[in-house]
C-alpha cells in the first residue's frame, strides 16, 4: 500500500511496519517460497503499490488468477483479519488501470517481435544451438544486414539460411565456412519453434514498450498483464521472451540515475526457467541486463520457489527480499533452506532457518533496503492484503477490457511487408524463370540443330543419288554407242573381208593358171 504522505510502500508488517523505500526499489527484489505459501498475493501488493506511486508495471500471469486486478476486491475472512491484525485504517477496495496482452492473441492484444529485434543471441539460445550452429545463425544474420534483407518473422529466417546454406561457396571467402549439416539443424529447430507457436510470436506490428509507460486519468501507473497460461507450456519461448523484453528496456531506456521512484516495475514470475541449461555466455548477459538496467529505472522482481533457483552473480545485485516458507524434505532442500536463511541479516529474536519452516500462508520472512541502501534486519512479517480482486475476470469482462483498450487497433492486425523472404522467392523466381528461358533456347537450338543436321543428312543423300543416276546414263550411253561402233565395224570389215576374198581367189586362180600355163608349154 502506497502510502502518499509518507513516499513509502507498506509491504508488511511484523514487529513493526515494514517500508519499501521507492528510490531503492530499483535494486531489484525477490518473492521466493514454495507454492501456496503466499507468493501471488505479495506480488500483487507490490504491484498495486507500484501503480498508486504512478509506476508502470508488466506482470507475466503464468496461473490466469491476475486478471482480477481490473476489478475491485471484496472483504473475506482472510482480508478482515489481516486488516484488524495489521491495524490498516482507512482500507479501501479498488480496481486498477488494466490492459492485457497475448502471445497468442486470444485473451489479450497480440504480442509480437521480429527476427532483427530478438537478435542471433537469444534466438540461438531459444533453438537450442551449439557453438558452431551459433556462429552459422550469426553469420547469416551479417549476410542479411549487408544486403539490406529484412528478417521480420520465421519465414524470413528460413529462407535466409536456405539462401546462405545454397550459396556457401560464395560467402565462405568472406564470411567463413558454412557446412550443410549447421544449415540442416538450424532449419530443423526453425521448424520446431513454428510448431510451439513462433509464426505467431514474430511478425509486425512489433510491440513497442513505450506503450507499456502509460497512466489513467488519475495518475496511476498502467498494469501491463501478460496472459501466460498456453506459453508457460513453452518454457524456453517464455524465459528468452521475458529476457528480449529486458533487453529492449534497456535498450530503450535513457539513464536516469537515481530517481525518488522506479519508471516501470517488471515482474518475472517462474525466474527459474531464464537459467535452466542457460549457457554461461547467457547467464553473463542476464547478469549484466540486470546491474545496468536499475540506472534505467527499471525495478526487476524475480518470482520463484528458491532462491538458489538464481545464480549468485543475479542473487547479488538484489537488494529487497521477501521469503516465504520454504519446505526442506531431501538434502538439496535443507541445503538450500540454510543458504536462504544466511542470505538476511540476523535476528536475534528468532533463528531464521525454524522460522523459514514455520512461516504461515501470507507470512514471508522479509529484509528490504533502508533510504541508505543498507538491508534492514530480517523480520518475520504478515503480507498486507491487495485492495483489487483476487478472482481471474470472466471472459465477457476479459474481452470488454480487451475491446475499450486504444492498442487493440495498432497490434491486432497482423502486417506483413515486403522483406527477405518475399526478396528472395522473387530472386528464386526470377532465376527460374531465367533458367526456363535458357533451357528453352537451348532445346530450340538443338532441335534446329538436329534439323540442320537432317537436312544436310537428306541433301547430302540427294546428292549422291542424282549423282548416281548421272553416272549411270552416261555409262549406259557409252555403251550404247560402243555397239553401235562395233556393229558398223563389223560390216565394212566383212565387206573388206569378202572383198579382200574375192580378189585373193582371183589372183590366185591367175596365178596358179599362170604357173601352169608356162609348165605345160614347155
């Protein structure tokens, strides 16, 4: 309970109230305790506080039990005896300033972010990747800059690393080897993350987180509720999707300094799942988003069943913590039970190990920073109760919500421009209709080879055969004429013959008359 005329936060009280100092709310908090002991209702108290002081605060609803926060609470036994044991006057039930937001878009305005935003870091964490397939995702990130390609959504993506994957003796002069194997994985994960939702997570519009710095006619600060029940099923899309808005705070966010009050409150309930199988290289990052960004005014709360469920590189930049019970059945948990109770300043008055097994629904074990920055001494407490409604709304209330909102005309319809992949499904397109074109004037210039061929083929045949024929007259003719030739010979020689006859058997009747003759005058 934000009280006004104090500029302090009333949280708890136990052997006396207990303050939150606004202008060290910036170095972070812890709501820790096993579940059902309280820890939803301490983050409610702290959000409605944040909101009276003029605070904008984001709350991740992971049980559906937030939206409630619309509405104005109403008395119960729990919320009375708190009020008389605690000696609250002037309690009042109040709604507040509520605007809800959906991954999925069904029960709040759509979420979304592009490819470029969520960066080649955490999208390699959110697909699982080793090294190398970190550096291949890296590297197509850096061909798609030099290109001017924009990565918006999956789609984009894919056909990025399908385009780099094709193209790997090109870039690997300049870029460095690309194996086919890296590219295969990395589009396997891609397919993955489709199927858990990611098509719906990037796109545009993307969420601008100006958005969330926004107040009610009465100054109080807006609650920002993401509704996280279907994408807690979804632990790694979860965590990296709490971890880019971390990130992009930071980014967006000028340094301030130290400020009387935080300029948005960020609650990240199940903290654990940021750092399960987290690489070191991430962890460093978390590590270094949280000690920077308190000079951004931003207050980070990490909600979890275990401190330990933090690394102590994270565990050592928070400041306010408020523990509830915690249950030590197994060595690990009494282990963890003692590092707990060593992480406040004593008490005298109890020993904070019992106590930490001891603690009440609605008591928690608390040490907060004083306006010195110095931690208070741990003090045994009961959490005072919200002023909203601890009920989830109904869906009629969720969706008349949802519809007076003005973001619901900026984010709930989908916008999908021209980027990397409409650019190269063109490129691809544009080269196959190319290659067509060459194929095709290819086999229109074989087949006119072929004819060409055929014709010289049929000339060629004609050729010879009208040559052929040529030939064959002109032998035929030759013939003929030797015949003829013979046939005349042949006659004048039997006339020459019968003549040459003729006159031989007349010379010689004269000759033998003559010899005769004179043989027988004598």
């Amino acid at each position: 309970m934000y009280l006004k005329d104090q500029h302090k936060v009333w949280i708890a009280t136990g052997s006396a109230p207990i303050y939150l100092e606004p202008g060290m709310a910036n170095r972070h908090g812890l709501i820790a305790g096993a579940t059902g002991t309280g820890k939803t209702v301490t983050l409610k108290v702290l959000a409605e506080s944040f909101s009276d002081m003029g605070v904008p605060v984001f709350l991740a609803d992971i049980k559906g039990d937030l939206s409630g926060m619309c509405q104005s609470g109403q008395p119960n036994k729990h919320i009375l005896r708190s009020i008389e044991t605690m000696g609250i006057e002037g309690f009042d039930y109040t709604s507040y300033p509520v605007r809800f937001f959906d991954v999925y878009g069904e029960q709040g305005h759509s979420v979304r972010t592009t490819i470029s935003e969520m960066g080649p870091e955490l999208l390699s964490r959110l697909l699982g990747l080793n090294d190398t397939q970190s550096g291949i995702l890296r590297i197509v990130f850096r061909i798609a800059d030099d290109r001017g390609l924009l990565l918006l959504d999956l789609k984009d993506l894919r056909a990025m690393v399908q385009h780099v994957g094709d193209n790997a003796k090109e870039y690997k002069l300049t870029y460095g080897n690309i194996s086919s194997q890296s590219v295969g994985a990395i589009q396997r994960s891609l397919l993955e993350l489709e199927d858990e939702g990611g098509d719906i997570f990037f796109g545009e519009p993307a969420l601008e987180l100006a958005d969330w710095m926004d107040w009610d006619e009465n100054g109080r600060g807006m609650m920002n509720i993401l509704e996280c029940q279907e994408l807690f099923q979804h632990p790694l899309l979860y965590a990296t999707f709490l971890l880019w808005m971390l990130s992009e705070l930071y980014e967006m966010l000028p340094e301030a300094g130290d400020l009387d009050k935080p300029k948005l409150a960020f609650f990240f309930d199940e903290a654990h799942l940021l750092f399960n199988d987290a690489p070191k290289a991430l962890v460093e990052k978390v590590e270094q988003v949280v000690r920077l960004i308190r000079s951004k005014g931003v207050s980070v709360w990490f909600i979890t069943q275990n401190p330990s469920d933090l690394p102590d590189s994270v565990l050592g930049q928070i400041g306010n913590r408020i523990q509830h019970a915690l249950r030590a059945y197994t060595p690990n948990d009494q282990k963890a039970l003692r590092a707990a109770a060593k992480s406040f300043r004593t008490n005298e008055a109890f020993d904070t190990e019992e106590a930490l097994q001891a603690l009440g629904v609605g008591e928690a074990l608390v040490s907060v920073l004083d306006e010195k920055g110095i931690p208070t001494i741990v003090d045994r407490a009961g959490i005072l109760p919200p002023r909203s409604s601890m009920n989830a709304v109904t869906t009629e209330e969720l969706d008349a919500v949802i519809d007076a909102s003005p973001l619901r005309d900026k984010y709930d319809e989908v916008n999908d421009r021209r980027s990397a992949y409409e650019i190269i499904s063109e490129q691809q397109e544009a080269e196959a209709q190319r290659a067509a074109e060459e194929a095709e004037q290819l086999a229109r210039e074989k087949e006119w080879a072929q004819r060409q061929k055929e014709w010289e083929r049929a000339h060629r045949a004609s050729t010879s055969r009208s040559r052929s024929t040529s030939s064959r007259s002109r032998s035929s003719s030759t013939r003929k004429k030797t015949t003829t030739t013979r046939k005349r010979t042949s006659a004048i020689e039997k006339t020459i013959n019968s003549t040459a006859n003729t006159v031989g058997r007349e010379l010689g009747k004269q000759i033998v008359r003559g010899i005769m003759g004179s043989f027988f005058k004598k």
